[in-house]
C-alpha cells in the first residue's frame, strides 16, 4: 500500500506535518509513501485539489480551513459533524467511494484533555473557561462538549467577534458567556486558543484547586501554562494537541487507502471480524502516536499547524 498526502497553507515552510507523516510511514513500513508540502492561498486552493485528485488526501492549515468547509458544500463531499458544527476543516481524504472533510482539531483537543480530566476539581468538572472566540475556539468548544462541559466563558478582547462560538454553543446545549480578557474564574478546562504574542497577563482566581489547562499555541514557552500550573492546573502542551489530531489524520488517510486497495482487489473490506478489526486499528495508533511523539522529541522547537 502506498500512501501520497501533502499538507497544504500559507506560511508552510514552519509546518511540522511532513515531520510527523513521515515518521508514522515509517513505523509503519510503508517506505514507498509520501507527504509533501505545498505553500498555498485559500483562492488557490479549488483549482490545486481539482490538479491533484490522485493523492489520497490532505493536510489544511490556516488560511484554508474555512474555504474547504465551502468547498465541501459547492462539490458535494461528505462532511463530517466535526466540520459542519466548526464551520472549519483540516482534513480531506479521497477513499474509493468518496471524498470526506473533516475536521480532527476537535479529537485533537479532545485526546489532549481527556487524561487530565480525573484530576479536576468536582465543583468545578462542568465548566471550561476559553480565550478568544476565533475557529480554534468553536473546535475546542465542540471538544468541550464532547468531553462533558456545560458552561463555557470565552474571554475575549471584542464581544462582537464571538457571535459565532455563541451561537454554536446554543446549537449544543452550552450556558455560554463572554467576558473581558483579564480574569479566569475556576474551571475544570481553561483553553487559549489565542496566537502566544496575544495571550496578556491574566488574574486567576485564588479558589482554582486543580483543572486542566492546554495552550494551542505551539510556543517554545508558554507563559499561560505556567500560570495556570502556579495555580494548581495540570498544563498540556499544544504540541500534545498537534500530535493527537495529525494522528487521527493518518489514521484517516490508512483507511481510505485501505478502501482504495481493497475496489481494485476487488475485495470486501468488512467481511474481517470486527473485534480483530478494532484490536488492528488499536494496535496500528500505538504504533503512530508513538512515532509521531519521538519524532518531535527527536526535532524540539517552535512549530505549528
């Protein structure tokens, strides 16, 4: 099986994609694979997928997440509830059937948060604070509702500007509230989704005991989660994010690949048992997430997607 996929953006030359496809090709033994990069504008993109609709699928990063949401809605292409809901996307992937968006930045948060979650405060365990209001925050408000949050805070610099991330918390089911960017009342979940630069010197109320808090930002430092440990959260790396949500992509990408193989075989790919199937699919994301890990160890520094 040979997979071809390439991540596509505007700056790209920063991106740590081809890093971890790469590494997760590897440890797989799929040596013939390829992951490339491509530095592209969102009013190039239509034309770049139509001229590349050989590769199994692809990477988004900004500025394109909106434009293939709209793309997906013009051509028809299956639309995951991920990227529906956000109204962003970071995924596409062509299997033998269909083309499908999606957006993995909400799994990404999501695998992030979920194994600190024990260690949050009871009192607290339905709340998340979140700062900005921008598409980042409408995926981590939709993590937020996956991983059982009720009420959310955006602190945000312009009320005007979160209209959106209301409206999709109505959409959910949320109590949501904006608030100035200055204070954060105790949460179980506190998320900065702002660039690092953006991200001001912040009051933490003095009744936080414990929470999680993960800054998307893949900055070499991070003064947000160090306040946010000086305050009794446990603090999650966006590089944590960045891994988790690159490995559901590869996940995705296999799959089609999968299907791909199995039209031109002219195989069923569900007649193996399900058990054995979800045992394979367990084992084959150890074997990613691990390599994805090391090779981020193995290339420390500022990065992002």
């Amino acid at each position: 099986m040979t997979i071809s996929a390439a991540v596509l953006g505007r700056p790209i030359a920063h991106s740590k994609s081809p890093l971890l496809h790469r590494a997760a090709f590897r440890a797989l033994g799929l040596h013939s694979s390829e992951y490339a990069s491509f530095d592209l504008g969102a009013d190039e993109l239509e034309a770049f997928l139509a001229a590349h609709d050989q590769e199994i699928g692809f990477s988004l990063t900004m500025p394109l997440k909106e434009q293939l949401v709209e793309l997906a809605h013009t051509h028809g292409w299956d639309l995951d509830d991920t990227a529906g809901l956000t109204g962003v996307a970071n995924t596409l992937v062509r299997s033998a059937i269909s083309t499908a968006v999606a957006n993995t930045d909400v799994q990404g948060i999501v695998r992030a948060l979920a194994p600190g979650l024990t260690t949050s405060d009871r009192e607290h365990s339905a709340r998340a604070t979140i700062l900005g209001a921008g598409a980042t925050a409408a995926s981590a408000l939709l993590a937020c509702h996956e991983l059982g949050i009720t009420t959310v805070e955006f602190l945000v610099r312009n009320p005007d500007r979160a209209r959106r991330v209301l409206e999709l918390s109505q959409r959910l089911g949320i109590a949501a509230t904006t608030a100035p960017l200055r204070q954060i009342a105790p949460s179980a979940l506190v998320i900065s989704t702002l660039p690092a630069e953006a991200v001001p010197e912040l009051q933490w109320s003095p009744d936080f005991h414990s929470g999680v808090a993960l800054d998307v930002a893949y900055a070499a430092e991070s003064g947000f989660l160090r306040a946010a440990e000086a305050h009794g959260l446990l603090p999650v790396e966006g590089t944590v994010m960045l891994v988790e949500q690159a490995v559901a992509q590869s996940e995705m990408f296999i799959d089609a690949a999968e299907s791909r193989e199995a039209e031109t075989e002219s195989q069923n790919a569900e007649t193996e048992d399900g058990a054995a199937r979800r045992a394979n699919d367990s084992t084959r994301r150890a074997v990613i997430t691990a390599a994805m890990y090391r090779a981020l160890e193995d290339a420390p520094g500022p990065s992002g997607d």
